[in-house]
C-alpha cells in the first residue's frame, strides 16, 4: 500500500477472504486471499483496464493487475486514481435498519 500513499490515506479492511482497499469509505480495489490485486472499473476507466489485458476478477466490477505490473508505481497509481474515481462516482448504499 505504500504505492498508494501520494493518492490519500488509503484503509485495507479484510474482507471476502482477502482484503478491501478503501479511500474516503470507499472500496476502490481488493485483494484476494491468494494476493491478486483487482481495481474497481466502471464505464470511465474499463477501455483502459482491458487494452492493458487486465481480466475480469469475478463477478464484481474488478479487473486483475497483473503481476508484472504491480511492481510499476507510476502506472499502478494512474490506474488506482482511476479506480478511486470510479468508486467515488458510484451511489452511496443505505444501511439497512
């Protein structure tokens, strides 16, 4: 997660098996419980993800990083700020009582 720290303060809750990464209470990417890291990918960054052949990481809307890439910070930081964008432009849920 020290890639991310120019982006914000970003939270790692465990979750799913793995963990959700989160920024603002925002889930922006997770973390399988194999350690694939996946971004959250919505009509705005997805042409990118998948040009960079990034698959799908199941059902929700999460595209694999792929291990070669993780080790690039700069491409990996363009790509989260995509992915914490993403996640910021989607509703809000409202707690169930």
């Amino acid at each position: 997660m020290a890639t991310l720290v120019p982006l914000g303060a970003a939270e790692a809750k465990a979750m799913f098996g793995g963990y959700g990464i989160f920024m603002a209470g925002r889930m922006f990417a997770k973390i399988s419980s194999t350690g694939v890291v996946a971004l959250k990918a919505d009509a705005e960054n997805l042409l990118a993800f998948e040009a960079a052949g990034m698959p799908r990481a199941g059902k929700m809307p999460y595209y694999e990083v792929k291990a070669a890439d993780l080790s690039d910070a700069k491409k990996l930081q363009v790509w989260a700020a995509t992915s914490i964008a993403a996640a910021s432009r989607q509703p809000t849920k409202k707690k169930k009582r």
